[in-house]
C-alpha cells in the first residue's frame, strides 16, 4: 500500500495545470450513491466526497437515489450531462446489470466512462449466534451432511455477496437453499434470530454484529486478515484457498465525458483515496484503497464479470 500511495503522489507531478494550482471547474461535483443513505457504499462515497471537496477547493455532494437494484441513480447519472460534473460512486454491483436483471436499462460497460476504483473489501461469513459450528470447516460439513437445514441469506442478487456465497457453494461442494432479501440489514436479522443459517456480506456490515455477538463470524474472504477484524481467520487460512472474493467501489461518468475531463478526475480521485489511505479513514471501513488508471479499471471490470457471471451460469441463474 505504501507503494501505491507513493505513486499517487508521484502522479502528481502530471496533474494538469488546472488541478495542480488546486482548482477545478465552476459548479457542484454531484456524487450519486444508488443505494439508500447510512450503507457501506454510501459512507464510502461521503469520505470521498469530502476529501474531493478539500482537495479541489468545489463543493461536492452525495445524493442518494436508492431503487430497482441500483439503476435508479445508475439512469440519473446515465442520463445527465457529459461534463463530469454528475458522478456515480457506486459498488461490484453496478457492472452486473444486464447478468441479473431481465430488463436492464442500460449496459454498464458501453453506457458509462469508467473513472477510477477506489477500494476494495473482503466479505465476512457469519452464521447465528447459537450455532455450534465454529470453523469454516465444521459449517461446511454441517452443511453437506443436513442440507435441507442450511438457507443462505442474499442481501441483493448480483451483489458481491450473491457471487460470494455461490463461490463458497462451489468451494465447498454444497447444495444450499439461497433466500434473497430487501438488503443487509433483514438478512441479518433473519441470521441472529436463527431464521437463516449463513450470511456473507461485506465486513463494513456485518463487523457490529458479529463484534456485539449477535452472529458468530467464521472467516473473511480476504488473502490476509482484514485490519477491523484481525481476529476472525482468512478462508485460505481454513484450507479454502479459491475462496478469495472482495467486494469493490468505483467511480463512473456518463458516457461522453470528454477524455481529458476523465483523466482529471481519475487523477483527482487517486490523489483523494491515497489521502484517505494516509489518515486510514477507509481502513476503518474495512476498505482497502485502489489506485489504478482508468483503463486498468476497465480491464478491472471486464475481468470481474466474466467471472461473476460463469458464477451465476454454473448456479443456473435466472435474470429477474
């Protein structure tokens, strides 16, 4: 990490006249977060935005337009104008439109000028409190052994904790019964009541919980121990080294924003994630800061679903 904040700042030296002097266009930098207020991606998006705002010396806001998975805002911010001005922060989820949705409204991919990710998080496998299992191992054999007894909870179809869970299903060799769910917040409850046997979600929110005891936590889906749960193993650490899956946050721009616009902004928000990465606001968060250029990002993306959606293929998933 030290590597890639050293870069960031080196890349510096590059900035266009306009952002080294520590300006930026007249007018408001809207960053619309698709997903309601007080989330993980939302709080993501605000410790941006603020670090954007003093960086470059422009207001800038976040506006929650939750709904319909996401497309909502992802269609406000499709549809406003190219000047890189309306911006949408939002999570793995977006790029998935057209593998999970029977109608998606536009193609992530085509419609959108991929401005940078910012960060990246493991998810956390939690089961409920009073579960005897206390390995990934035990919850695995649990589960082979009694199937008709293990529901998996799916905060949102197509989100990383969908795709994690499908992965784990794969690892594991199980058959589980997956209920999806309005969001984090019911699934949880479902897993501490006992209703629902299995969660994965990201650590951001399920780390209260499973620190309060109200779920067990078993592992993380990380390569190494997260830092906000230094406690709690890595899956490879459990002998289930394919089950490594981060969820991630990114940036967009309407399709059309001009390049030059782009790249500012790219160099612009890579400046802002590794000031973050220096005070560790997103470490709090359980967010490890990524610092690509705009076509690693898009590589990124093209990589990320493939992948996902060979999950959702083997699972015999169908678009809603």
């Amino acid at each position: 990490m030290k590597q890639l904040i050293a870069s960031a700042v080196l890349g510096l030296c590059s900035l266009s006249p306009v952002l080294a002097q520590g300006k930026f266009p007249d007018g408001t930098v809207r960053l619309v977060v698709p997903f309601a207020a007080g989330g993980g991606v939302d709080q993501a998006a605000r410790l941006l935005g603020r670090q954007l705002q003093t960086d470059l010396g422009v207001t800038v806001i976040v506006e929650n337009k939750a709904g319909a998975s996401g497309t909502i805002g992802g269609k406000a911010v499709q549809m406003a104008a190219p000047d890189g001005m309306t911006l949408l922060f939002s999570a793995a989820t977006h790029v998935l439109a057209q593998q999970v949705l029977a109608n998606p409204p536009y193609n992530p991919q085509t419609d959108f000028a991929p401005v940078a990710r910012v960060g990246e998080a493991p998810l956390l496998l939690v089961i409920p409190p009073n579960a005897p299992q206390k390995t990934l191992k035990d919850v695995l054999e649990a589960a082979r052994a009694q199937p008709d007894k293990w529901t998996a909870a799916l905060p949102a179809l197509g989100a990383p904790s969908h795709l994690a869970t499908l992965l784990l299903a794969k690892q594991g060799n199980l058959k589980l019964t997956m209920t999806p769910y309005r969001g984090t917040a019911p699934a949880l409850a479902d897993v501490a009541g006992g209703h629902v046997q299995l969660l994965m979600d990201s650590i951001i929110s399920l780390q209260g919980m499973a620190k309060s005891g109200k779920v067990k936590p078993i592992v993380t889906t990380s390569a190494k121990r997260s830092g906000v749960a230094p406690d709690v193993p890595t899956a490879v650490e459990s002998g289930y080294p394919g089950l490594v899956y981060n969820s991630w946050y990114g940036v967009w721009a309407p399709k059309g924003t001009p390049a030059d616009r782009v790249q500012l902004l790219n160099k612009a928000i890579n400046k802002a994630v590794a000031g973050l990465a220096r005070t560790g606001s997103f470490t709090a968060l359980g967010i490890l800061p990524v610092l690509e250029t705009t076509d690693q990002f898009r590589q990124f993306v093209a990589a990320d679903v493939g992948r996902s959606a060979e999950l959702l293929k083997e699972a015999g998933f169908k678009p809603e």
